[in-house]
C-alpha cells in the first residue's frame, strides 16, 4: 500500500488528503485454483499471487490474464482475493 507522505491531521485540507488516497493502490492476495489435463490425469494448482490494483476486480482481472497467459493449457476453477 502507499503511505502518505506526512501523516493527516484536523488542519489538513481535505481536498488534498483525498486526493493523495484517490491514488493508491491497496494490495491484494488473490488465490488461483487451476486444472490441466496431463497424460497421467488431470492435475489440480492452487497459486498465490499478490497485486497492487484499486479494486478487487481489476485484482482478479490481473491475475486471471496472467495464469491464461501463463498456462494457456489450463482451466480457472476458482479466484479468491483478499485485500491486505
């Protein structure tokens, strides 16, 4: 997460201070469940990813884009994300 340069006090400009957190970016722990068939069966792998991304979507987008990317034999089964 980025850390405002100085810390807020009742003195602030509010504008300024929402301006400052307009642009961060919170991170995310997003959990990828995929399968992929092999000649011995099909194999089960659940990854962990961390993303800097403003929402929870655009977090599970990233990630998404990457495995398929990644591993274009694969199949998504499940995504979980988990802001920290």
């Amino acid at each position: 997460m980025k850390l405002l340069e100085r810390p807020v006090t009742q003195n602030d400009n509010p504008a300024r201070v929402d301006s400052a957190l307009r642009y961060e970016r919170p991170t995310w722990r997003v959990t990828c469940l995929f399968k992929r068939q092999e000649i011995s069966g099909i194999i089960s792998t659940e990854a962990t990813y961390e993303v800097a991304a403003r929402t929870e979507e655009k977090a599970r987008k990233s990630v998404r884009s990457f495995v398929l990317r990644t591993h274009p034999e694969s199949s998504i089964e499940s995504l979980q994300a988990v802001r920290q």
